[in-house]
C-alpha cells in the first residue's frame, strides 16, 4: 500500500494547480488522474479549443486548418501539464481510475492509496438529455466538437448558455449554419436588458435562434438528424450539438464508501471546500459554485492554505468576473445587488475613440453603494473583458470609482468610457446640497464669490 499526506483526484486546472501549490510547500502530496494527458476539460475541450475555435473563425481559415490549429495550442500548452512537469516538482503521479474504498483510502488500478487529507477535482461533463432519439441517433458535445473530420453544412445546438453562444456563433463563422435551441423566453436572461439587448442583436443576425423550445424527438433521416420540437416545428440539420448546462463528474469515486454526501448532483461543501468528512475537500466544477478555471484556482489557492497554515480564506469570490467571449463580449463582475444604492451606466457614443472605430454599442453598467464602492458590474462591448479589469481591480482594493477622474488616460483611449463614469459619479456628488454648501463657504473665504 502507498501512502502519502495528501491525494488529489482529477487532473485539471484545479487540481494540478492544488497538487504544484502543495508540493513547492514541501508537501507529501500525488495526484490521480484517468488519463496521461493532464490539463482536464480546459486543455483538451473547454477554454483552450473554444477560444481556438473563435480565433480561427476571424482569420479565414477552413475546417482543416482550423482543427489543425487547435491541435497545435493544445500540445503547446499540454507541455506545462505534463506527468514529467509535476513529477520534477516533486508530486507523484498515479494514472487510472480512482475509488474510494474507505474514508481514508482510494484504489487505483488495483493498488491500494491511503491519505492524511483528500482534495477531489474531477470535474463536470456535459449533462445528458431525456430525448426519444437523441441516443441512438448520436450528437456531439464541447468534447467531441473539436475531433470532427468535416465541418458540418449545418448543426443544431440545445441549449443556449455561454458555450453554445461562443461556439455556435464561431462556426456560423466559419460557414455553418447555426440553430439555436433555447428552452427560455430569450438569451443572456441574467443580464440587464441593455447589455442583454445589445448582444442578443450581434447573435440574432447571424444563428437562427428557437426561443421557448424544447426537443421532443430525434430521428436520422439519411445522412442527416431530424428534430421534432414538442410544438410540432420540424428542423433538419447535419449534426445535433448539446449544451445544455454540467453535471459533477464523480464517475467511479464511489463517494459513498467514503460518506462524502452529494446536494443537487454535486458534491456538497462548506466555506472552506470541506465535504460532510472535513479531511476531504473538493473543488472546481464537481461543487456548485461558478463553473470557471479561474474559480478552480480561487478554490485551490484557499484549499492549500487551509490545509497548510490552517487559514481561512476570506470573501474568495468578492471580485470574481465571467466573460462569454462571443462577439461581442459579455461582461460581468458579480456583487450582491441588494447592496447597491444607485446604478451608473455609460454608453461608447460619447467616447471620441470608439466613434473613430464607429462602436456605438458597447455599454457599461456599475452597481455602487453610498460611498462610490462597487458592487457589481455588467458591460457589452469588443474586448470589453480587458477594459473591466479595472473595474474589478478597484472593487478588490474597496476604492470609490471617484478614483478614476483623477487618472491621466491617454486621448484618445477606450479607457475614457470608465473616467466618464466617475465623472458622472463626482458631478452628481457635486451637486448634494451640503457639498454645494461647503463649495460656497470655501469660496467665499477665500474671497473667490461672484
């Protein structure tokens, strides 16, 4: 039997990024993953391929050159993710399967690890849909969309979260005819309806969306698929595409065998990522909280310092972003809305930069309290996701974006759009009447009054 002080499961980004933390802390740690090639859902189907994908739908290339491309990323980066990478930092390496057999023990392979602590970050997958048909007929998913020998003429999505927005809208660049299917009344529903409007009117020009639509039926029809929606539309495609939300991946853990209870099909954690057995943590897309690698790596860097120092990390999430990386992009800065006192927007028409690029809907919207800290924020716009780190930046160090007027920006820069919210934000402060008030006295003091 194999032992080691700490065991983490799943090789992906949270999990290499806890097993590298661990081990340049000198801990006893090793990581289990099913396969030789590290790097999970990120690498080898999620960010990497995806944004792959949209790059190589801008730069006229074919279906070829595309997926070729994206091979190429994939083992650049797969390099820094390697077994002989982590086993040189010092983490030992097992391959295969793992399950717990007690709360203190896991097999892989035949071979018995027992562990001080455990930390599991397997993961999700996509999750799979009741649809008479949809089985035998077949589909892809984001893992096998990028391993198609032949850009499909036209290709069904269900769902219409931010990977079949993201991809959907990629291939429609690249040349295939996309449908959308979305089970809501429209797109993008947790946004404010400017930002949600502004994006939805990009999308809409270029896939075909089904709003209010459910799959009620597949059936092949020739060398094609055959939807049948439950109120009776017809849709005819090449290929049926689901994304339709994530489920954990706990695949053969046998979790029960360890007392690690589930909540809503994944694994159920307190603050600090510990499950209902304290010495078992988990992090990433296997807990429910924001499916994103770099919420993994917010999970990982509070799950090594707790098991090392022990220390609490504290507001983890309180300025944490997502992006869906469509064109254009769609930004948002979560914060408790409850908190938020009064709500600025500003719009790209009044930015002399953006009317030389002739960018008039890129939209910015901030959440503030009384003192000018932000709450939250959501924003449209190309490359947006770039210009709002300085929003999230100034939320995490609780500065007023009153802070912005005073900033030298370059003319004529994007930035701009950001000194005009706080300009608008010091104007409004500006005109309370005690400040006014305090204006006047000190004018007059100085015997500066008309």
């Amino acid at each position: 039997m194999k032992e080691h002080k700490i065991v983490v499961i799943g090789g992906g980004s949270g999990g290499l990024y806890t097993a590298a933390g661990l081990a340049r802390l000198h801990v006893d740690v090793a990581l289990v993953n099913i396969t030789e090639k590290l790097g999970g859902d990120c690498l080898h189907s999620g960010c990497v391929p995806s944004k792959s994908l949209i790059y190589a739908s801008t730069q006229g290339m074919n279906w070829e050159q595309t997926t070729e491309h994206i091979r190429k990323v994939i083992a650049e980066i797969q390099v820094h993710d390697s077994v002989e990478r982590f086993e040189g930092l010092g983490v030992s390496v097992y391959i295969g399967h793992a399950k717990f057999v007690s709360p203190n023990e896991i097999e892989v392979n035949g071979q018995r690890i027992r562990a001080k602590k455990f930390v599991i970050a397997t993961g999700s997958k996509p999750r799979e849909l009741a649809i008479e048909g949809i089985d035998s007929v077949g589909y892809l998913t984001n893992e096998s969309l990028f391993h198609l020998k032949e850009q499909p003429k036209s290709l069904a999505i269900i769902g219409a979260g931010p990977i079949a927005l993201e991809l959907g809208q990629a291939m429609t660049k690249l040349g295939t005819n996309v449908h959308i299917i979305n089970r809501d009344k429209e797109i993008l529903g947790q946004f404010d309806s400017s930002i949600r409007t502004t994006a939805a009117k990009y999308l809409e020009k270029e896939m075909t969306f089904y709003h209010q639509a459910q799959v009620a039926r597949v059936e092949a029809q020739g060398n094609q698929k055959h939807l049948t929606f439950k109120d009776g539309k017809e849709l005819v495609v090449d290929e049926i595409m689901v994304a339709a939300g994530r489920v954990a991946n706990i695949g053969s853990l046998r979790l029960e065998n360890a007392g690690v209870t589930m909540k809503e099909g994944f694994i159920k954690v307190t603050d600090t990522h510990q499950t209902t057995k304290s010495h078992i943590y988990a992090i990433g897309d296997v807990i429910d909280t924001y499916a994103h690698t770099h919420a993994a790596g917010l999970e990982a860097r509070a799950v090594i310092e707790h098991i090392v120092f022990p220390k609490k990390k504290k507001d983890l999430y309180f300025d944490f972003s997502a992006i869906i990386y469509t064109s254009p992009e769609v930004y948002q800065l979560f914060g408790n809305e409850n908190e938020v006192i009064e709500t600025l927007e500003v719009t790209s028409k009044d930015i002399d930069r953006y009317k030389t690029e002739n960018m008039e809907d890129v939209i910015i919207r901030i959440g503030i309290d009384e003192k000018g800290h932000i709450i939250n924020a959501q924003a449209v716009g190309p490359h947006i996701s770039d210009l709002m780190q300085l929003v999230a930046y100034t939320k995490r160090m609780k500065k007023s974006i009153s802070t912005w007027s005073s900033m030298t920006v370059p003319y004529p820069t994007h930035a701009q759009i950001l000194q005009q919210i706080a300009n608008t934000y010091m104007s409004r402060t500006l005109e309370k009447p005690i400040v006014q008030h305090l204006i006047k006295t000190y004018v007059s003091i100085r015997g500066l009054s008309k």
